[in-house]
C-alpha cells in the first residue's frame, strides 16, 4: 500500500492542474521512425534504457519507477542526474505568487514526502523560457522555486528535506522560437536528490534559495531593490 500511496502522489504531480501558464506541458507527438533492416545476419537492435541514477538507493528507485509505471505516468523519468516529475503550479505573468489553483499538485508534492520518509530532500528545479534578461529570469525562476518550497514548509514538510532552486533559462527542453516550445521551457519539477542522507549536488548555472530562512521572500528575490 505504501509503494501505491507513493505512485498516486506522483501521478498526481505529472496530471493535476491541466495545461498552465508555468505548468510543464506533454512533450510534442512525434512520429516513430521506420526500423533500419538488419544487415545479412545481424541482429535488430533496440533503443538502449537511460541509466539509471547510480547514487540513488536501488529500492527507492524501484518503488516509486514501478508505481508510476504501473498507472502508466510517463512523466516522472530517471536520468542520469536524478528522478523527476513536472510539478503543475501556475502563476502570473512577471511574479512569484501561487495562483489558488496549484494547491492539489503542492498538496501531492506533500503527500508525497509524507509517505517516502527515506527521501530526504528534494529540489524544487523552476526553470524559464528566453525572453527577457538572462539575470531577471534567473531570479524570476529563484523567486517562484523558493514560493513553492516554502508553500511546502509552511505546510507541514521540515525545511531541510527542500531546497528551491531557480535554473533561468539555461535549461530548456525544445527551442523558444515558438510560443509551445516557450510553453515547455517554463516549468516546475520537483527532483529527488536526497536519499537516507545521501545527496546529489549540482551548482551549474542556478540561484539556490533556502526556505529555511524566515526571511527569504519570493518577492525580495524577484525585486532586490524593492517594488517595481
């Protein structure tokens, strides 16, 4: 039972909320291509599986991967830095204040954290699209990881297990040319770094914000030298 509590919270991060303006959006269909034939004798070869990451506990891997797999959610995926699943929260243009309408993907996030104690930190990942300043969007994206993480804190979930960390718009998944690849790059994600103690670190290109400190403040992040 606890491996599926911790299935549906995760099917709930990836599903909840519908196509949103700082939602991760489903990835673009494309069409598979033919299979190569096989020269005299050889053998067809198949697409290999992406590594698993080797620092996580192979238990908790397998937990929560067969979880998702068996509700058939595509979207949390182990790769070679860590385990992720978009996180459907929302919020308006140019601010890092959470439209009421996010709460059942946070509310999931929590769940999720309550029924895996053995995950003992997790990254709140926000990343951008490419309009705008590379520095403004790196704070925007700091502003909005650090709303989320402390929505968290503030709901139950010791501040040592988050950590809210903005990438900007160093990390996109498609090209900003059109407005649905800008759709992909602005998101949410919330990774599993952390495991009985263990974690992964990774300092690349980010600003990282503590939801430990009472007075870290999404707005002060987003405007350092007061309102706009």
């Amino acid at each position: 039972m606890k491996h599926l509590r911790i299935g549906l919270a995760l099917f709930a991060l990836g599903c909840m909320g519908g196509r949103l303006e700082y939602a991760a959006t489903e990835d673009a269909a494309t069409e598979d291509a033919p299979d190569a034939a096989p020269t005299d004798g050889a053998a067809p070869t198949t697409a290999a599986e992406p590594e698993a990451p080797a620092w996580l506990d192979p238990t908790v891997l397998d937990a929560v991967t067969t979880d998702a797999s068996e509700l058939g959610l595509a979207a949390v995926r182990p790769d070679a830095q860590t385990l992720y699943a978009p996180l459907a929260v929302r919020f308006a243009t140019n601010s890092a204040a959470l439209h009421p309408d996010s709460e059942p993907a946070l509310e999931a996030a929590r769940r999720l954290l309550e029924d895996a104690p053995r995950v003992t930190a997790i990254r709140i990942a926000a990343h951008s699209d490419a309009r705008g300043s590379a520095e403004y969007n790196l704070r925007l994206t700091a502003a909005r990881a650090l709303a989320v993480a402390r929505w968290l804190v503030d709901h139950g979930v010791a501040c040592g297990r988050v950590e809210a960390v903005g990438y900007g718009e160093d990390r996109p998944l498609t090209d900003n040319v059109t407005s649905g690849g800008r759709d992909q790059n602005r998101r949410v994600e919330l990774w599993v770094i952390g495991v009985d103690g263990s974690t992964r670190v990774d300092g690349s290109g980010m600003i990282l914000a503590s939801p430990c400190d009472p007075g870290a403040d999404p707005d002060a992040l987003l405007h350092p030298d007061g309102p706009p």
